[in-house]
C-alpha cells in the first residue's frame, strides 16, 4: 500500500510539474511571436518542450518558486548553451555553497554598508516575486588545477544567493561553465575536491570576516566539499555515465540524487 501512495504521488508530482512548465514555454512562446531577439522566436510548442522541458521540470520538482526568480527568457538563455551542445552545465546548489565558493564578501562589516542594502533589496523583489533583471543566470567558473581538484575562478550572483540563502531557499539554480582546458564538469569524478574563489582583501577587513590573507592580501582557498555533494545536475538523463555526479531523476531512469 505504501508503495502505491508513493508511485501515486511521484505521477501527481509529475503531473503537475509538465503541466507547470507546458505553461511556462507556452506563455513564452507567445511572447516570442515578431521578437527577432527571442531564443525561442523559431520553436514550436513541441520543440520548445523536447528541448527545455526535461531541465526546466527538474527544476519545478526540486522547487516550483525557482521559475519565479529569474525573467522567463533569461532562464531559458541561461540554459540554451548546453541544450546547444556545450560545455557549461545547469545544476542546483545550496545558496550557502553557492556563497562559500565564490570570492568573499564583506557582509555587515562596518563601511560596507551598502552590500546588506542591496542583499536586503533582492531579498525584498523575491519575497514580491520580482525576477532577477540580468543578461546572465547565477554563474561560477570552475578551473582544473594541476593536482585535480577544481576551484572556482570567476562569479556572477553573490548578493542574489546570498539572500536566497537568508530567506532559507535549499536551492539556487547556477550555470557552472568550465574554464581553461577543463572539461565539462559532469566528466569529473564526484569525488573531486572543490575549492574556493580567492579574493583581494586588505587585511583588517579580512581579519573582521574572520578569514586569512597571505603577503599580497590574497584570501586562502578554502576546500568546500566535494563534486559530488555539492551539485546536482538538472539536464543529463540517460546519457549520464557510470560514476558521474548526482543529478535530479530523469524521466528515462538516468541518474539518482545524492541526498
């Protein structure tokens, strides 16, 4: 009986998810209509849902608030290079990774006062469902380094997840776009330690934040944890291959979530 209710519960689930996202794409298929700067401008109803259906899903099932924080055309770019073939991929983090990886902030430290003003700011336009108005989605850049861990090199997002991660969002969706010869992330291990972005800090305010600067006020990287805890893949499927990092479940069987 147990059973039953959780298979039930996984196709309401399901259900409301396809129906969720149908209407997502179709409102903004009718948006795109005479918009030659449209990503969609040329797709049919059943294009658009083959091609971006399956991330955007993921996406609703992990959390249904997720399409209600970014600009409907700006989520759909943000996910077009690797529903293009390339090697960025879309993955859910928790914001306090998310936080942790990239380059620290000076948060509520005395004359910055200003980056609460505007953590608070995008806390408030959330909270009122006011999407996030930029070109590009939450990034981070991760470089392979000579003894194979990866660190962060480059983000876009900090202030936007820093207040998903104070308002107790458990997922923020972030484009992670490989950097200098290394290969899309999906081919690393899961075991692969991941490490922080380095920052240029001066040192009184780095000893207020509680964190460590070497002789040219460059901050330490800190390891964050490993691969294969913190990302979660929204678009592989069937293609994962054994041994790569977890990823949400796919409607064709591929890959598991890392709990």
């Amino acid at each position: 009986m147990l059973l039953l209710q959780e298979l039930y519960l996984h196709w309401v689930k399901k259900m409301a998810s396809s129906k969720i996202v149908k209407s997502f794409l179709n409102n903004l298929l009718a948006k795109s209509e005479g918009d030659t700067d449209s990503i969609l401008r040329n797709y049919t109803e059943q294009q658009a849902i083959k091609e971006y259906g399956p991330m955007l899903e993921n996406m609703v099932k992990a959390d249904p608030r997720l399409l209600d924080l970014y600009t409907p055309e700006g989520l759909v770019r943000s996910i077009y290079n690797q529903v293009a073939g390339g090697d960025q991929r879309e993955v859910l983090m928790a914001p306090k990774t998310f936080v942790d990886l990239a380059a620290p902030m000076p948060t509520d430290i005395e004359g910055f006062e200003y980056i609460r003003d505007v953590i608070e700011k995008k806390k408030k336009d959330i909270q009122q469902g006011i999407p996030r108005e930029l070109y590009r989605e939450p990034e981070l850049g991760m470089r392979l380094d000579d003894d194979n861990s990866v660190f962060i090199n480059m983000h876009d997002g900090r202030h936007f997840n820093t207040a998903l991660k104070e308002l107790g969002y458990p997922y923020s969706k972030v484009t992670v776009v490989p950097q200098y010869r290394t290969p899309p992330i999906d081919e690393l291990p899961p075991s692969t330690p991941v490490y922080s972005e380095t920052s240029t800090i001066d040192p009184e305010i780095a000893e207020q934040m509680g964190i460590k600067t070497d002789k040219y006020k460059e901050t330490e990287r800190q390891k964050v944890g490993v691969l294969g805890e913190l990302v979660k893949f929204l678009g592989l499927g069937s293609v994962a291959a054994p041994g790569v990092l977890s990823q949400l479940p796919s409607e064709d069987g591929g890959g598991k979530v890392v709990e």
